[in-house]
C-alpha cells in the first residue's frame, strides 16, 4: 500500500485572505488551478470552515481522548451507548455500522470522523456563522481523490455503507470501520481517508456532507500532509470581515435554515431577517474604569456622576462557572484568584469561565472598615448604585450580602486598607 512520502525541500503552506465572499471564490479557483492540472479533468473539492483559525484538523474524539487511552475501546464504548440508546430517539434506523457512524458524528457524538461539505459557501458558512469577531476564522480546502490516492492507491472515493458496493470495495473501506468489541479486528490503520456518506439523513443531504474518517495516527491532518505540494489548503477569514461575510452569505441564500433544513433552523433564519439588530459602539454606557484602589488592589471607579438607581456594567453577562470547593488548587498563587474574586455558596465557588477572562465587575472592593458601600447586588448578581456616587469615587459593594467566603477575607481587607492608608 502506498505511503505518505516525507518531502526533503517541501515548500511551506501559505494561508491567503479573504474578505469578502468574492475573493474567498476567487481563491478556491485559484488554489484549484494546478490541482486540477495535475488530474487532467475538473475535481470536487471539499471544505471545512472553522471559527478559530488556528483549530486543528483533528475530529473531536482525538481533542478530549485522554492520549494514554486505548482508542479502540473508548470509540466502542461511546458507539455501543448511541446505538443502544438511539431507536427510541429517531424515527429512522441506520441499515449498517457505517451509517451508524456518520449518524453519531452529525449529532455530535465523539468519533474519528472530520466533517467536510462539497458546497463551497456552506463551508465559509460554517466558519464566520458562530465567529466571535475576535480571532480569524478559515476554510481549509482538500482534494479528497488526491488523499484516497496517497492512502489507498486508489483517487476514488465511496460510500463505504452503501448498499450494493462492490466487495472488493468494501473489504478496502472495512479496516477504517472494525466491528465493535471485536478482539481480532481492532483498528490499526494509521492514515486517514475520505468517505461519502449515504444521504438517510435531511442535515447530511443539505449541507453536501462528507467525511475524513482518522486511523490511529493522532496527528492533524495538516501535520501528517504539511507541505504546500500536498492537496490540502488553508484560506484565513480575517476577524474584522466575519459580520459583513455573513451578510454576503445570506444575499446569496446560505443561511440558517440552508443548513439546517428543519423548524429550528428556519426560525433562527426569520430571526435573523425580521428582528432588527442594535448596533452600538463598545463605549455606550460605560461609566466606569479600573484603578489603583486605596482599599484593596485594583478597584473599579466612576469615570462621571453616577446616579442611585443605575444599573452598573452593560453587556457584563460573561457566564459563571461553579466549582466545588474541593477541586480548588493547592498552590497559594493559584488559590488567590479564588480568594479574590470567586463568590461562595453552599460550598461551591462561583468564578468567571476562566480568570483571564475576569470583567470589570469582579474587581469591585468591599468598602473600606466604618464605611457604607454604594452599590448593592441582586440575587441576579447585577450590581446597582445605592446612591449617587461622584466622579472618581470607588464603586464599593458588600460582598457578604452574596458571597458567604467573602466573610473570611475581612480580616485581610483590614490589615490591606490600613497598610495601604498609612502609605498614603
């Protein structure tokens, strides 16, 4: 069987931009170009869109694998579950193990599969649809025949669980796909291929679907083929153009409902039509700033009068994360952000998604010994002006009132107020 050669001089993978719709197309022709010459006939390209630029190629029962787990075992476990408990879910019952698979992997189970679609704007869709804005998103883009070629020593590919297929065939496909809990046919397959899916399902069939399915090798597919010889490539969506991207998308009819060709995709899609979308600018309604506290640290102060009755903190609606008070870290410099900024109940720590992530509200102070705060917090965890609080005033808040830990810090707030107040 052939194998992947390791190119000595491989030239290194580039990654264009595109900013609007019509350059990304612009580029899938040109990055199409020489791949076709080298077919001497039109190909199909397949592509992936992601949010994050830097996401590997990599399906998602390899990213949360632990790495010393034995793959075969975890994946027969995780397919022996769905399928038991599948039936009773869906009206459509898969005929075979292959279409069990690509079942499993379109409603997010874990699998060596790698979504593709065979729609080119699908493909942008999927990157810009969920972007963030803040990282660039791309689109990588595979000659799939090409790949079938360098694994296989066939450019063709098949849909493995289709009825009908040759044998021949379906003895080359099987090895990537082993019966499950089977002793002697455990997976050993190192390379990935491409494999079409059987249109059973309305999702599959609209978004043009089609699958890499990995072997045991963990490597991103950008890894084991990483030069620009090979027949994969990246087109990088800047963050600034995702929004505007998206827009192009929908004049062009790919929207919510294109890919999810069901009620829920087509309300998100009327959505997105008929409910007009504020725009703001990120300085709207913020009147505060942080700053060197003479209580404690850093502290939170107005940057204009603030009036009683004011909701503090606009679009401050970062999730919280709780955790049990025993899964806290030992280490004193990591167990200080818990100390500082966590809220305790019954047990249980409530902190930001993650500590880099902290908003301006998790750095208010309680007030210093003898004094009242200004703000208060309701069993929401929104903060309010009590009173009307001055320019370059401290916002303060008696954490007591919503965080139990917060008792224990007092002591320390004291000692940190008096040593700060004596500097001064």
């Amino acid at each position: 069987m052939p194998r992947v050669r390791q190119k000595k001089s491989a030239k290194t993978r580039v990654s264009p931009l595109a900013k609007t719709v019509t350059e990304f197309i612009h580029l899938v022709e040109t990055i199409r170009g020489p791949w076709d010459q080298e077919h001497r006939d039109p190909i199909g390209l397949w592509f992936r869109g992601i949010r994050k630029s830097d996401w590997p190629l990599l399906p998602k029962l390899y990213r949360h694998l632990d790495f010393d787990a034995a793959v075969g075992e975890a994946e027969d476990d995780i397919r022996e579950d769905f399928i038991r408990r599948a039936p009773s879910l869906s009206s459509y019952q898969p005929s075979n193990a292959w279409e069990w698979y690509f079942l499993m992997q379109h409603y997010g189970a874990p699998t060596r599969l790698l979504d593709w679609t065979e729609n080119a704007l699908m493909g942008l869709y999927f990157a810009v649809k969920d972007s963030e804005s803040l990282q660039d998103a791309a689109v990588w883009l595979i000659d799939p025949w090409w790949l079938n070629q360098q694994v296989t020593g066939k450019a063709e590919v098949l849909p493995p669980g289709s009825a009908g297929l040759a044998q021949a065939d379906t003895k080359r496909y099987r090895p990537w796909l082993p019966d499950r809990f089977d002793p002697k046919k455990h997976l050993r397959k190192k390379l990935p291929i491409a494999v079409f899916p059987n249109y059973f399902d309305r999702r599959i069939a609209a978004q043009r679907s089609c699958f890499t399915i990995h072997g045991v090798l963990r490597d991103p597919l950008e890894t084991i083929f990483p030069s620009a010889d090979d027949h994969l490539a990246k087109i990088t969506i800047p963050a600034y153009t995702t929004e505007s991207i998206k827009e192009e998308l929908d004049e062009f009819g790919i929207d919510e409902v294109a890919i999810y060709p069901d009620l829920q995709g087509l309300g998100v899609s009327v959505s997105n039509a008929f409910i007009e979308k504020r725009t703001f600018l990120p300085h709207e309604g913020i009147c505060t700033r942080l700053g060197q506290s003479q209580i404690h640290g850093v502290g939170v102060f107005a940057i204009k009068k603030i009036k009683k009755g004011t909701k503090l903190f606009p679009e401050d609606s970062d999730e919280v994360r709780w955790t049990d008070a025993a899964l806290l870290p030992k280490h004193k410099h990591l167990r200080q952000f818990y100390d500082a900024f966590a809220v305790e109940k019954d047990g249980k720590y409530g902190c930001p998604q993650h500590f880099s992530r902290l908003t301006m509200s998790w750095y208010l102070n309680d007030p210093a010994p003898g004094t009242m705060p200004n703000v208060r917090c309701d069993d929401n965890f929104e903060f309010w002006a009590l009173r009307d609080i001055q320019k370059n005033e401290e916002l303060t808040v008696d954490s007591d009132t919503y965080s139990e830990h917060n008792k224990k810090k007092d002591s320390r707030l004291v000692k940190a107020s008096k040593t700060a107040n004596a500097r001064s």
